[in-house]
C-alpha cells in the first residue's frame, strides 16, 4: 500500500512539473531531464511512469481534463443555467491564473498530437457552454432572439481571449474582467426576472 502511494505521489508530481515545464518553455523545448530534476525523481522513475514526452504530456491533458469536468460538473445548478455558466466561466479563468496544470492542459491543445488528442479542452468547454444557453432556453431565461450557438461562441471568444491575453498580463485573468464581460452582456441574453436575479460576479463572490 505504501509502495502504491508513493507511486501515485511521483505520478502526480510528474505531472505537476511537465505542467509548469510546458508552461514555461513550451512542449518542443522541455526536456525529460528538466522535468524529473522540477519533480525530484530519478530519469528511471520518470520513464517507468511515462514511456516518452509524449505520454507524459497526455497525463497533463488528460488531469486538466478532469480539472475542467470538476469546474463544469460541480457547481449546483439551483440558480439555473445562466448563473451556473457565469459561476463556471469564473472558476475556469481562475483556474488558468492559478493552476498550472489546467493552464498548459489548455494550452497543449494547440501543440503537436499527443495521446487523447480527441479530448480537445476548448471544444469541451464550448460544448459545455452552448448545452448551459439551450438549458437557459429551456428554463425562459435567454432572450428569445438569442441562439444558443452564437452565445456560446461569443462566451468561448471571450475566455479564449482572457486566456491568450492573460499569458501576457495577468491582470486579464482578475474576476473583475470577467464580470465586467458579464455585467455588459446580460442585458442582451437575459430576459426578466432572470436578469435581476443574475450575479454577474459570480455567487463565490458573495460568500465572502
């Protein structure tokens, strides 16, 4: 069991590394040896866990992938879709400032193919946020002259473009970008009561 333990502990701080080794220097630059130097194990321990970069890359995806579902799937929908969709466009643009593994999963999307490479983060992200706009339909809070696609594709440009600019400032990563974005486009989605009802901040912010 210990052994077992410790295993999963060196898998993880692996992935931890190439995590912040790709964010770093990108994947074509990053070395094996760099990586297992970051995470503290010998080169043998890195190749019993991952037989190639490759491999190892796929790992990071793959956890960020589950990162992702946590942020989509975990929140309560008791305050509908649109909220759930505002709540969750908070935790993701968080998460690419915060969590390194989420930020090079994401950005592994445009590197070179990788294992898993079906599992395209920005296109689960997309299909995650055009069903939270058909649930919103659904419920009556979307405006009626609003399709889905096209409000799930100006949400999916918006982050996309918080992420790409945030690599560069991250200041574009701040909640209060985010609710600004939000604040000036819901009196165009929503439809009352819905609208008054929305936090444009996200509900975490009101926790606090």
């Amino acid at each position: 069991m210990a052994m077992q333990q410790r295993a999963v502990r060196t898998r993880e701080a692996l992935i931890e590394a190439a995590a912040e080794q790709f964010d770093r220097d990108g994947f074509e630059t990053t070395s094996l040896a760099t990586v297992s130097a970051r995470a503290g194990v010998s080169n043998g321990a890195l190749h019993f866990h991952f037989a190639s970069k490759a491999a190892l890359a796929g790992a990071v995806r793959e956890t960020a992938a589950g990162r992702l579902r946590t942020i989509t799937e975990g929140a309560p929908a008791r305050d509908g879709a649109l909220q759930l969709l505002i709540d969750a466009s908070h935790a993701l643009v968080g998460g690419l400032h915060q969590d390194v593994v989420l930020r090079a999963g994401f950005d592994l999307d445009d590197g070179p193919e990788l294992p898993g490479r079906e599992q395209n983060l920005h296109r689960t992200w997309q299909d995650w946020v055009e069903e939270a706009f058909t649930l919103a339909r659904g419920e009556g809070a979307l405006a009626p002259d609003v399709s889905p696609q096209d409000a799930a594709l100006t949400v999916m440009a918006a982050v996309t473009g918080f992420e790409a600019l945030g690599g560069q400032d991250t200041q574009w990563l701040a909640r209060a970008k985010v609710t600004g974005f939000w604040a000036l486009l819901l009196p165009r989605l929503a439809r009352e009561p819905a609208l008054s009802r929305l936090v444009a901040s996200g509900t975490a912010s009101e926790a606090r």
